[in-house]
C-alpha cells in the first residue's frame, strides 16, 4: 500500500498533465480544477503517508529495472522529502488557483497546466528519489519544464531567450551534476541514497571526492542560481509571474539547496566543503541583496532577494556548526512562504496597474488596502521584522555566525549584518515606492483590488509567515524536526525556538540590520547615483548571448572543418578510421591471419566463379562510365553470387538472390533512361583532380578490400560455437516446418522480419514520394539510337503477346514457391518476388495505362494490408493468452499447416507491393503523356 | 574455397569502395550494390563454409540457418535500399541538372542548399 501511494504521489501530476491537455481543450475551469486536483490528491497521499515518517521512519520503495547497472525505480520519504513535497503541492494548489485568474482570459491553460503539472512531477521525483540515477532524471525533467515554463510567452523574444538562458545555464549544471554523481556512485559503490548517506567517511576519505564535490555543487549552483551563476533567475522574470512564483521561491531554486541538504551526510564535514559553500554563499546573499536595491522593477527586485536568500541557506549548510543546517532548514521554509505570497503580491500589482516599474508605481494602499497589508507582512517576514518568520530564521542565521570561531568570527557576523541591511533597505524600497508614496497618475490602469480568489492564496501564505512568526512552537517545530534530523541523518540539537532569547548578539545584529537598512534606504538616491556612475559592470545577458554565439561557431567552424559537405571527403575519413580500428585490432590481437581450419577444398567449378566475379567486378569499375555495360556487368555478378550461396548450401538464398537479380536489372535500366548512356568525363581542373584523386582512391579501395578478405579469410578458417543448434532441433517441433530458414524469418525471429519488411515498405513508399511529380528531361542520347520522339512506340508485339499467358504460369510458380516454403526452400519473401516479375511483365508488355485498368489493384493499400496481416498474426496469440507471435500449427491430411503461413503471406503481400510501386514509380516517370514508359526497360 | 570466398569479397569491396569514391551518382550506386554483396557474403560465411548440406530439418551436418535467415532479408531490402538511391540520385539530377557529387570549385553550393533529403545523396550537384 505504501508502495502504491508513494510512486502514486510522483506519477500523480504526470498523470493529471494528460487530463489537462484533454480537458484544456474543452473549458478552462475544467484544466484549472483537474491541476488542482492534482496538487490535492497530492497532499491528502502526503497525509496518510505522514504519521510514520513523523515517527521517524523513512519509507523506502524499489522496483528494480537493472540492480546490475544500479538503475531502479527507487523513492523513499524521509523528512526533508516531506517538508519538500508540502511545499511543492501545497503551494502549487495555490499556485494553481492563483494562475487561473492571473492569466488572461483567452489563455486556454491547457498548455500552462500541462507545463506546470509536468514541472511539480519533476520536482517530486527529485525529491522523494531514493536512487540517484533516478534523481537525475527527474533534474533534468525540471530543468526542460522550467525552460518551457519561463518561455511560455514564447512569441516574445525576450522570454525565448530568457528560457533559453535558464535551459543552457541549468542544463549545463546538470551534465555537470551527471558526471558528479556518476562518480559519487562510484565512491560509495551504490546508486542508492541509504547506502550513500551511509558512507560518507569513505566518500571523504576517496581521493576523487575534491573533483565530485566540484562537479555536484556546479549542478546545485547553477540550480540555485548562486553566484557566479545566478544571471539567469532574473532574465527568468520574463516567465508568467505564476511560474516565478512557484519556480522562483519554493521550487525549482530550491532544488539545488535541497540537494545540498539531501547529500549533506554524505559530503559536508570537509573544508573543501566549508569553503566553497561559505565563499559561494556569502558572495551570493551579499551581491543578491545589493543588486535587488537597484532594481526598479519589482519582479526584478524580488529575483536578486531570492538569489540572495538562496545564498544564505548556502552559507548556512556551508557553515555546518551543529544548528546551521536546521537553521537553512527552516529559512527554505520560511522563505518559500513569504517569496511565493510577494510573487503572488507582485503578480496582482502587475495585474491591475499594468506595470512593474516602481518608478511608475505608488500609493496603491488606496485602492489596494487589503493587497497592501498582505504585502507589508509578507515584505516585513522577508526582511526580518520580529512576530513575523523571516525573523525567526535569520535569528537562528545570525546565532550560527556568531557561534563561528577563528577569522570567521567577525567575518560571518559582518556579513550576515551587511546582508541584513541590505534585505530591510531593498524590502523598505518595494513598500515604500509600491504602496506609501502619494499616489501618482502614470499608471497605466486605474488600479483597484483583485478578484477575491485571486488573492485568497496570499492571504493563506500570509496567515502561514503570521502563524509561525507567533507561535514557531505550535506551528512548525515538528516539520522542522523532522526535516532537519533527515538532513543531519541522526537526533537534532535541541531548539529554541521563541521569539526572545533575551538580550543577546543575534539581537543586537537584528536591530543593526532594521535600523542600517532604513538609513540605507532614506540614501537610497546617493546609492544610485554612485551605481550609475559604476555603470553595470558587464551585464550578464550581453554576456551569455555572447558567450553562446561563439561556441555555436565555433561548432558551426568545427564541424565545416570535418564536414565540406563532399560524400567522397566523408567517406574516406570514414574509411580511414575504419583500416584504423582493423589495424590496431589485428595488430594488439598479434594474431595471423591463417586460422586452424583449412576449410573444405575447391574444385574447378569454385575456381571458375570466382575468377568470373573478379573479372565482372573488374568490368565493372573499368567500364563504370558506360551504363549499360556496367549493369550488364552487376547481373553477372549477380548470378555468381547466386551461385556460391548453392556452393555454401543456402538454397534459399540462391532463389532469392535470383529474383532480386531480375527486379534491380529492371530497376536499374528504367532508371538509366534519364541518363546519358555514357557519363561525361572530367574536364578541366577537374579532370586533373580527378586523375589524382583515382590513384589514392585506388589504394584506399585495394587496401579495404585487402583486409575484407583477410577478415574473411581469418574467419571462415577459425572454429565457433553455432547458436543455431536450438533453432535446428526446434524449427519442426516447434515451428512446424523442416525449413529451418523459414521458420526462423517467420517464427523465431519473426518479430525482426516484421521490422525488415517495415523498412521495405517505408522504402517502398519513399521512392514514391521523392519521384511524385518529378518531371525529368531526356538526355540526348539513347541507348537505342532513336530519336526520343520513338518513345511512343508500345511494347514490341511479342512481349505483349507473351506476357497474358505468362501470368497465370507465373501466379502459379509463386503460389507452388510459397506453400511449400514452410518446408523446403521458398517462401514469402521468394514468393513476393516472383509475383512481383509477374505484374511488372504485365506493365512492361501492355503499358501502364492498360494494366492499371485491368488490375484495377491498389499497391500501397495491398503495402498496408500485408503489413497489417503481420502485426495481426502477432496479436492473434494474446487472445489465447499467449506471447506477441506465437505460432499455432498442426496437420490437416498430408499438409501440415502453421499458422506462421499467415504471417509469410504477409511478408510475401510486402514484398510483391514494395516492388511493384517503386518499379511502376520508375516507369511513370515518362508520363508526361499517355505514353508506355516501362515498355522502354 | 576460403580463399577464394576471401578472394571474391575482398575484389567485391575493393571495386565497391572505388566506385563509391567516384564523383557521379550512378558509379554510387553500382558501387552500393558491390558492397551489398560483399556484406551478404561476409555474414553468410560467418556460418563457416564447411557444412554442405542445406539447412532442411532431418539432414545431418547441416549448415548454419541463422546467418542464411538474416541475408535473405537483407538481400531483399538491399534491393529496395539500391531503388531508394536511385530515386534520390534521379530526384537530384532533377534538382540541379547533374548527376556529379558535389564539392570543388565548380559546383560551389547555392545559399538554400538545405537538403531536403537526409542522406544528402545525389543532390551536392553543381
């Protein structure tokens, strides 16, 4: 049960996404309630999967897929996944509500929802994933639904590139987090997250652990847009304000601090640890929070005081005195409350004024009376104000840096009060500018309150930041308990948490803060100015765009460096590579090429067929330019071929081979009509490159060839172990034909035949659509010597004769070839081309026109019923409760009958069709008129 | 016989790679049609060639029906692979009244030259 419910929360949303798409369609009411839903459902499993995990259990479940490569299906929910999922379905339920009535009327939401839905289901894979393979998975499921997310405008350009930004910056953080937990994988000797948590010692202790360290944190940076990555959560503001507000404040930023949080047993406890996340973090909570000052917009102002915060929950898991990680603990809370309300604030203001620039904005606490006191409370939680939450957890932030010893004693106490400073001066800007100055009239829309649900779900998240900024105790303590012992992986120091500790550092820090940020913010012009004056330093998406363009040429230069777009160049790299490999195999395999075997002997009869094919392919590449010749050259190779696979005992084959020989002549020769009959020489420079080119092309060719023989020759004269015993002890028991040849295409391996003959067809049907309308002209010279005008000449009166009593001969032959192919050689695929020579010598004694009339036949309809008989021989065996293919046979009088024949007829229906349509393509080619075109072949 | 079957395959490839260096579509094609049954080869004799009898049920010594089965399709979508260049090799000759190969000096490609066609055969043309 607990199984069920747990993948059940991950699948939930994904589930839901598809309703959405359904039901977005229909009505917008209806996608909004099945999102919501979704997010409900969510937290109702959420509640019956609680009270054990409270109990301090960790609920695990594994379906295994590959345990060999460590790749399962395994989730577990311990109490950091319980506090995470709350804040992922809880404030996504408010997200959904809210989003319904900030997005415009015309929006369907059916796209938004699905994008949304597919997000919260990432987003609870990271977070209840027990393997870290599985994990990545879904971080990499966030990261391509949050680029969708924020470019959800996408006719506007700066949300394409904005989307663009995040994909490529967090992307990147993710292979490079692949390549991290690849080797953290390796350290810990298990993918799965108990035994990681478990190993930390021997992690520390590896030599590899400074590189992995590196490459996770790279993917929880740039996740949680901490510095020096931090430049794409701003652009990020393109995205639907909606999206910031769950993406931005309790979800997709939090992803990277909560997988600093999920490995911190396994990873934290080094310097290496402390430094990075320390440096990192107290440069990203003091840049964010100065930068956010300078916004003047809003939405741009809370994207720097996210980042800033982010920074501080990094400094705080980087500090690891014994209360710094529950304090981080509680901030995400903290934060992911009042952020999501002041998006949500943000969002109305938006809304109904039309714009987000504070320079335009002020006085709304008129009109807005209830929105302003909303935000007043949220904006006091987010910097610091006492009775509200974001006090409680910067107390515990700044107790953590006084608790510091050494050089980081007064350093972590400055910046945790300079960062202080800064959160009240910027939070002090947004309400001062947004909601107190007298009122002005640059506003584009006369502003006035929301609609009433739109602004229930900050009203919600505001009684949160009260509740808990009151009564921590009642409120949060045993989620933060919980959380924090899963973070700390054993018992968490005891907690004080009560407004006031008594008059003690942290105290002192919180007045500094209040009291510096309001001077700073009554200084606000002079700060600007002087920013001015230091102008932007380079601004960060000049720089990404830039930074992107090059490495796309410098791809583009790369690739035209392998690539001149040239066959011939693309070939013999190819070709090269390939002696490469042989070579370097043959050479550190020190092996000669004489095997053990001798081989069976050769007689006159072998030595004449094979001095007649090198001379035919000797002909052939000499006489290449004379078409004809050529192909007459290719027949006779053909028929050679034929002949050895008599000689190598596969008579199939030889059948086979026999008449795919008849229908490539046909195909070749239909085809050189459009050609001269002798290709035109070089001329020129080119003549002189082409003289060149022949001598290194013949010593390429000579040297391939030699080493094909001599890996035929090393092979055949080597022993094996045939896999076909089974095949030939099975093939009449089993399948019910003495021809094991047979019966393996249509029985035992009939699943891949059915995948060949796919690929006929869709070769087939390609033919026709690169000839469909092609209109060629005739080349001057014919192979007949007519002019062209004797193109309307018909078919000469014998063939045309010959061909009517030749097809029912033919019919029959093909019908005799298929039925007994089950047992002696034939079958479907012989068949197929026999049926095949017998329709086309129709076409070619009586025209096209004529047997079109009279054969009244559809071929690419004949294509799909072949195919169609095929999968339904495979399906049949279901209804039986038996395996896809599954072949039925029995005897009836003499005959014994498989129920595989079905499956031949289709793959012989395939065959005859594929090449009739591309043959009878080729012959239409001519059609310009009424004319008999085949008759020429 | 090994050496010869060596024999032929390797005069199959050699002739096949030549021909598939040439500038022309239609040497591209002949040249193919080599290599495709130079491979056909190749598979059938990783069966071994000394087992004379064909792989009917009954018989003893019989040779190796796997790597019979396997040829036989691909003998027969060869076949429609070979159609498949000539209608790209036609459709180009179409295209750009050539049935060279483009790269050089002389058949310097046009600015729209996105092939509409994957495999690029037959349409790099003057």
């Amino acid at each position: 049960m607990t199984a069920v419910l747990l993948i059940g929360l991950v699948a939930l949303p994904f589930l839901a996404s598809l309703a959405v798409v359904c039901l977005g369609e229909l009505s917008r009411r209806a996608a909004g309630w099945s999102a919501g839903a979704a997010m409900l459902a969510g937290l109702v499993i959420l509640a019956v999967l609680a009270p054990p995990v409270f109990a301090g259990e960790t609920l695990v479940v594994t379906v295994p897929w590959l345990p060999a490569w460590g790749l399962d299906l395994a989730l577990r929910l311990d109490g950091l996944g319980l506090l995470f999922v709350l804040l992922i379905d809880g404030i996504g339920m408010l997200i959904v509500l809210y989003a319904y009535y900030y997005m415009p009327d015309d929006d369907r939401l059916g796209r938004f929802f699905l994008y949304l839905l597919l997000f919260a289901g990432g987003m609870l894979g990271v977070v209840l994933a027990e393997n870290l393979l599985l994990m990545l998975l879904f971080w990499e499921v966030t990261s391509l639904t949050s680029f969708l997310l924020i470019a959800y405008k996408y006719k506007d350009k700066e949300a394409r590139i904005a989307g663009r930004m995040a994909l490529a910056v967090t992307g990147a953080g993710g292979l490079a987090l692949l390549a991290g937990v690849l080797l953290l994988g390796q350290m810990a000797g298990s993918y799965t997250l108990t035994d990681v948590l478990a190993r930390g010692d021997i992690i520390r202790s590896d030599a590899r652990y400074p590189i992995m360290l590196v490459l996770v944190l790279i993917g929880a940076f740039t996740k949680s847009a901490q510095f020096p990555f931090h430049f794409w959560l701003p652009n990020a503001m393109a995205a639907p304000t909606p999206v910031s507000a769950y993406l931005h404040s309790a979800t997709m930023v939090k992803a990277g601090v909560f997988l600093l949080a999920r490995l911190y047993p396994a990873l934290s406890g080094t310097d290496l640890w402390f430094y990075i996340l320390t440096s990192v973090g107290a440069v990203t909570f003091i840049l964010g929070a100065y930068k956010a000052l300078l916004r003047h917009d809003f939405k741009g102002l809370l994207a720097y005081s996210t980042i800033s915060h982010l920074g501080l929950i990094t400094l705080l898991l980087g500090l690891s005195t014994p209360l710094s990680p529950v304090a981080a603990i509680f901030h995400i809370i903290n934060h992911a409350v009042f952020k999501a309300s002041l998006f949500m604030v943000a969002g109305i203001v938006d809304h109904e004024t039309g714009t987000r620039d504070m320079r335009r904005l002020s006085g709304l606490r008129r009109s807005m009376p209830e929105t302003t006191t909303l935000a007043v409370l949220a904006t006091g939680a987010m910097a610091g104000v006492p009775f509200l939450n974001g006090f409680l957890s910067k107390e515990m932030f700044f107790a953590a840096t006084v608790a510091m010893s050494g050089t980081m004693s007064w350093l972590m106490p400055t910046v945790a009060t300079v960062g202080g400073v800064l959160a009240v001066a910027y939070s002090a800007r947004f309400i001062y500018d947004v909601f107190l100055r007298p009122l002005s009239t640059e506003m584009p829309r006369e502003p006035h309150e929301p609609p009433r649900f739109m602004r229930v779900p900050v009203e919600i998240l505001v009684a949160i930041v009260v509740a808990v900024g009151l009564f921590p105790q009642f409120f949060v303590r045993s989620l933060l308990e919980v959380a924090s012992s899963a973070v700390l992986g054993g018992p968490v120091p005891t907690l004080d948490l009560a407004i006031w500790h008594g008059f003690n550092m942290p105290v002192i820090m919180s007045i500094v803060a209040l009291g510096g940020g309001l001077f700073y913010f009554s200084r606000r012009e002079t700060v600007f100015s002087v920013a001015d004056r230091l102008g932007g330093g380079v601004n960060s998406r000049v720089a990404f765009e830039r930074s992107y363009n090059m490495m796309v040429m410098g791809a583009r230069a790369g690739q035209a460096l392998l690539d001149a777009r040239s066959l011939r160049q693309m070939l013999v790299l190819f070709l090269l590579f390939l002696l490469m490999l042989g070579s370097w195999a043959w050479l550190s395999a020190g092996g000669s090429v004489w095997g053990p075997l001798s081989g069976s002997g050769a007689g006159l009869a072998e030595a004449l067929a094979a001095g007649g094919l090198v001379l035919a392919v000797g002909a052939v590449v000499v006489l290449h330019r004379r078409r004809l010749e050529a192909v007459i050259g290719l027949s006779v190779i053909g028929l050679i071929v034929s002949l050895v696979f008599v000689r190598l005992a596969a008579p199939d084959l030889a059948l086979t081979q026999l008449s795919v020989e008849v229908v490539s002549i046909i195909l070749l020769l239909l085809a050189m009509r459009w050609l001269p009959p002798e290709a035109a020489a070089e001329t020129g420079a080119l003549e002189a490159r082409e003289g060149r080119r022949r001598v290194f092309d013949a010593g390429l060719a000579l040297t391939v060839g030699a080493g094909a023989a001599a890996l035929v020759f090393a092979m055949v004269t080597r022993p094996f172990e045939t896999i076909s015993a089974w095949h030939i002890a099975n093939s009449v028991p089993g399948g019910g034909g003495a021809n094991i040849v047979n019966v393996i295409l249509v029985d035992f391996r009939g699943f891949d035949t059915m995948g060949e003959i796919a690929v006929l067809a869709m070769a087939a049907l390609g033919v026709q659509a690169l000839l469909g309308g092609l209109r060629l002209p005739l080349p001057s010279g014919r192979f007949d010597g007519r002019a062209s005008g004797a193109r309307r000449d018909m078919a000469p009166v014998m063939l045309a004769m010959m061909v009517q009593p030749l097809l029912p001969l033919l019919l029959a032959v093909a019908a005799f070839i298929f039925l007994r192919g089950h047992q002696l050689p034939g079958g479907g695929f012989v068949a197929g081309l026999i049926l095949a020579v017998a329709l086309l010598l129709q076409f070619m004694g009586n025209g096209l026109a004529v047997t079109d009339a009279r054969l009244k036949l559809d071929f690419a309809r004949i294509l799909g019923l072949g195919l169609g008989l095929c999968v339904l021989t495979g399906v049949v065996p279901w209804l039986f409760g038996r395996p896809f293919l599954t072949s039925a046979h029995s005897h009836v009088g003499p005959v014994e009958l498989a129920s595989a024949m079905a499956f031949d007829a289709g793959i012989m229906m395939v065959v005859a069709a594929s090449m009739v349509l591309t043959l009878t393509g080729f012959g239409r080619l001519a059609a310009t008129d009424a004319d008999n075109p085949a008759a020429a072949g | 016989m090994a050496m010869l079957l060596a024999l032929m395959i390797g005069a199959l490839v050699a002739g096949g790679v030549w021909l598939l260096l040439r500038p022309r579509s239609w040497s591209v094609v002949l040249g193919v049609t080599l290599l495709g049954y130079a491979v056909n080869l190749i598979i059938l004799s990783a069966g071994r060639i000394d087992r004379r009898v064909p792989p009917i049920s009954g018989g003893e010594n019989l040779a190796d029906p796997l790597p019979q089965a396997l040829v036989l399709t691909a003998i027969v979508i060869g076949l429609g692979m070979t159609a498949f260049l000539v209608a790209l090799a036609l459709r180009g000759l179409a295209a750009l009244g050539s049935d060279r190969l483009g790269e050089g000096p002389v058949d310097t490609l046009s600015a729209d030259d996105e092939d509409d066609d994957g495999d690029g055969e037959g349409t790099k043309g003057a």
